[in-house]
C-alpha cells in the first residue's frame, strides 16, 4: 500500500463516516474513473488545491462534470484573487500528487470548501494513491471535513 493510501486510509477510518474503498488502478480520464468506479461522472468528486495567499489554501471539492467558477469562489471567500498552485506545491502542501489529492490525510487540515451538490448524495473522492478512491456519502463527507457549503461551480465546457 502506497504512503498516501495509508495515511488517507487511516484518515477515513478516523473520521468515522463508512467508505468502500475501490482499487482500480490509473485511468486516463474523469469518464474512465466513473466507469471504473461504477458511479456516474458528477459521482466523482475532485480535490482542488487553491491557494488565497502566501502559504494560505484551502481544499475545494469539485463534482466531477463541474469546474471551478471562480467568480463564485472568489465571492464566497471575500477576497479578489486565486489560483491554483503547481504540481510541486500542491504536493508540498498536501503530501499527496495531483490527481490523488484528498482532504483526508493532507499534511495540513486546510479548510474545505465544497460544492453544494456534493452533498445529498453518494460520492467517489480520491484515496491517496493513483486509482484508489473511497465511496462515501456526501452529507457524511462535508459534516467531517467541517467543508463550508455553497454554489462553487459551473458546468464542466
């Protein structure tokens, strides 16, 4: 078992929500993941790692058909400017590579923001490690994380 894995894994199981873990090795696209993990694309949900400020960031869950509205998420934190950090920094501040990014085991609990459609629904979130994911329910997910709930998103294209 990967690092990442064990230290997402180990999160999950502390946070006391149920979760099947699903191990379905890499995929090449969102569509692939969904089909692998037998729920539909907006089942998955993204881990995004934005930063407001130096050394500030925040965990901001994606439905997996969506994409960050900024305008939204810039309005929602009250501040005029984001981004979105590279690769080597997200893994700095997360201990974990893009595309296995999760809230649960990050290095720093940073805050979470999600979308509000990720809750009332059973969700797929990443698990640490390159095709390994958990099935969570999103009510359950976003009570844990302590997430802040709002409309971050707009449809994907």
């Amino acid at each position: 078992m990967d690092d990442g894995e064990a230290r997402a894994l180990r999160a999950l199981e502390e946070s006391g929500i149920p979760f099947t873990v699903t191990r379905h090795g890499r995929v090449r696209s969102l569509a692939e993941a969904a089909a692998a993990r037998g729920v539909e694309p907006a089942g998955i949900v993204k881990t995004i790692v934005v930063r407001r400020g130096e050394g500030d960031f925040l965990l901001v869950l994606v439905p997996g058909d969506r994409t960050i509205s900024w305008p939204k998420l810039r309005a929602l934190l009250g501040v005029s400017r984001l981004s979105m950090p590279d690769a080597d920094v997200a893994l700095e501040v997360t201990g974990y590579e893009r595309g296995t990014i999760t809230p649960f085991g990050s290095l720093t609990a940073w805050p979470v923001v999600a979308d509000e459609r990720v809750a009332g629904r059973t969700v797929s979130i990443g698990a640490g490690a390159h095709g390994v994911a958990a099935t969570v329910d999103g009510t359950d997910l976003v009570r844990v994380l302590g997430a802040q709930v709002a409309d971050v998103t707009d449809p994907e294209g």
